[in-house]
C-alpha cells in the first residue's frame, strides 16, 4: 500500500478513487509514564515514554486506514492528514487519527 500526504503520486495515475479512509488509535498513557514525563518537563529534554506511544498509536492508525483502503480494493492511499490530540479531562490519553483518499493506481 503506498501513502502519500499529496493528492497525487508522480509518475502514476489514479484509475479509479475508493474515496475516504480512516483510521484512529486512542492510547492511556499510565500514571509513571505521567510522573515521569513531568520531570523530564521540569528539567527540559524529550519524553521517549511519549514519544513511543505517539509513535505506536500512529502506527495503530496507519494499520487500520491501510485495511479499509485494501478492503476496497485499492492499493494507494493520497491526500494523507495526520491528527493528534489528547483526550480526556487532564489530557490522559493519546489520540492519532489519519484519513486519506483510498484509491487504485494504474
């Protein structure tokens, strides 16, 4: 399956378009992932335990937006739009949603 951010792919043409796809993936972050996360905010750097599942929720996403375009029958996902939010009261979960336009390539 090829993926694409841009409504079109050089060199190749789009026979027919499936039309949009999906995909969305909400992780918890657990409580020492949180606790340590705050540290790291306190005295600067990168959070690698947010960072992972970041990572593994877009991943989630792009699997399952990747299964509904093969369903229809199509082998190129263009138009690609990435999300990511945090859910809940005080942002404890992570979400990615990805979307695109399912489409079969010639």
């Amino acid at each position: 399956m090829i993926h694409s951010t841009t409504p079109t792919l050089e060199g190749k043409t789009i026979a027919r378009y499936y039309g949009v796809v999906t995909g969305e993936a909400i992780l918890g972050a657990n409580i020492f992932k949180d606790f340590f996360a705050g540290i790291r905010d306190i005295v600067g750097g990168r959070s690698a335990a947010y960072e992972q599942e970041l990572q593994k929720a877009r991943e989630i996403a792009f699997e399952e937006m990747s299964q509904k375009a093969a369903d229809l029958g199509a082998n190129a996902i263009v138009g690609i739009d990435i999300d990511y939010e945090t859910v809940g009261a005080q942002g404890g979960m992570l979400m990615v949603s990805v979307s695109g336009t399912a489409v079969a390539l010639k």
